[in-house]
C-alpha cells in the first residue's frame, strides 16, 4: 500500500464488496469516497502498470459497491518537467477516465503535489496541484467524469486563491478534504520558497492552520457543491495515543461543523 492503512479488497467478489456497504450502512456510516493514492506515473513502469491497474480495480468497485467517487493521483516523475510529465500522463489518465465512466464513477484527483521529501524534489509526485494543469487536462475530455478531490490545505502554501478556486471549477469538486496546512515562518525564512514547502509546510487539523474555513465552507455553497467534506488527519501533533488521535478529530469536527449541515 502506498501509504496509510487498506481497510477494503476492491479484488473481493461483488458480494463480498457489497456486504461492507450494507454493514457500514447498519452503523449509520456512509462510504463518501474510495481513495487510493499511488504514483500513477512512476518512473519504474514495472511498477507503474501495477499500481494503474490497481487503480482501475478500485475504480470497478467502487461501480459494483455504489460508491460515487473513487480519489486518486495522476502521479509524476519528479525528475521531468512539468509539461513533459503532463503530456506523458496523457494515455494513462485517458484510461482511467475511460474506466471511471464505464463504472459510473466519479474519478476525483487530489490537488496535493507530493513533495514533502528530498526524493520528491524538484517536481513533486503528483502533477495535478494548480488550476493551469486542471484546465488542460480537463479540456482532454468531453464530459465530467473527470474531476477535483480538492484539499484547500495544498493551495494554501502554493499561494493559491482557495474561494477563486471552488468559483472557477465549481463544477469539478466531486469530493472536499477538511486539512489545514501551517506555514512554519521559521522555516520559510531559511529554505525560502524555492524549496516548494519544505521544511515549513505544516499539515495541521482544521482550525489550527491558515485556511479560512468560514470563507471556504461558504464558497462550496454558493458553488452549489453538495458532496462530502471529509476530515483527513495528518496532524503530527495528535498522534501517539488513540487519545490524541481523537482530540485531533474532534477539534476538526468541531471546526468544520459550525458550517455544514
């Protein structure tokens, strides 16, 4: 697994897959999304194929489990340009988007660059992160099965307006992550910003960052999104104990729900 936790065998028979959705549905619980987050365009195409393959089976069950969105990357080689990364990724998104739409799916790219190490650097793991990108690759296909799984915390140290953002590509967010993103002003000063965050992006819980979540919360509706907004927790601070965890994703519930209904 890339990184985290698998909860789910997307491989499983239909039966098996729909069972989870019933269980979950008994608990009062909703599958918003089925996320999995490779680099889809891994420099080692051994390993490339595998995880695009990977990628459309998670895409086929979310189609047979109900599930509207399947959240993903597009991936990079840090190594290559921007632009020849993009054009590079062309067949690979194609077919994904071509699976997503044979599944009834959403396919939602995650706007995070994935650079936060040194083998990461200078391009990132993942191309899709600004709205220059989003508008050429979008403008590939003719429909909408193509879309944003957007992460305000992302644009934050990019320097991108987040309320023009959900304005201009309203009718792309087909899921929201709830993270807020710190800028270490420390570490800033000493890696300065050709470093792309490193050393002073830091991902906090929502409501201990720089997003303005009022201002954000109230563009998604007057966009008309009526999606999930999900609370993703990378807070380095409430980890350790299943106490701290659970401080962490209660100050964000808390945070988050003051606007949402």
């Amino acid at each position: 697994r890339y990184a985290g936790v698998s909860h789910i065998d997307v491989t499983a028979p239909a039966p098996e897959l729909t069972a989870v959705v019933a269980d979950l549905a008994g608990r009062g619980i909703e599958i918003s999304a089925l996320g999995y987050y490779p680099n889809n365009m891994h420099p080692d195409l051994d390993h490339r194929a595998q995880v695009n393959d990977h990628t459309k089976a998670v895409i086929a069950a979310a189609g047979v489990m109900g599930v509207p969105v399947v959240n993903t990357f597009i991936g990079a080689d840090a190594s290559k340009p921007l632009a020849r990364n993009i054009a590079e990724s062309h067949d690979m998104v194609t077919g994904l988007v071509e699976a997503a739409r044979a599944a009834g799916v959403k396919l939602a790219i995650e706007n995070c660059p994935m650079i936060f190490s040194a083998d990461e650097w200078p391009g990132g793991h993942n191309l899709f992160y600004s709205p220059a990108t989003w508008r050429e690759v979008f403008g590939w296909f003719d429909d909408d099965t193509l879309g944003l799984n957007l992460d305000p915390s992302h644009l934050v140290w990019q320097m991108i307006d987040i309320e023009r953002v959900v304005r201009e590509f309203a009718d792309r967010i087909y899921h929201v992550h709830a993270k807020d993103l710190m800028i270490d002003r420390e570490g800033l000063y000493a890696h300065g910003v050709m470093s792309a965050g490193m050393g002073w992006q830091v991902p906090r819980v929502p409501g201990l960052g720089e997003v303005p979540w009022g201002r954000f919360i109230a563009a998604l509706y007057r966009a008309g999104y009526q999606g999930h907004v999900v609370v993703e927790h990378e807070d380095r601070t409430f980890e350790g104990t299943d106490a701290l965890v659970k401080a962490g994703f209660l100050i964000a519930r808390n945070t988050v729900s003051r606007y949402v209904v």
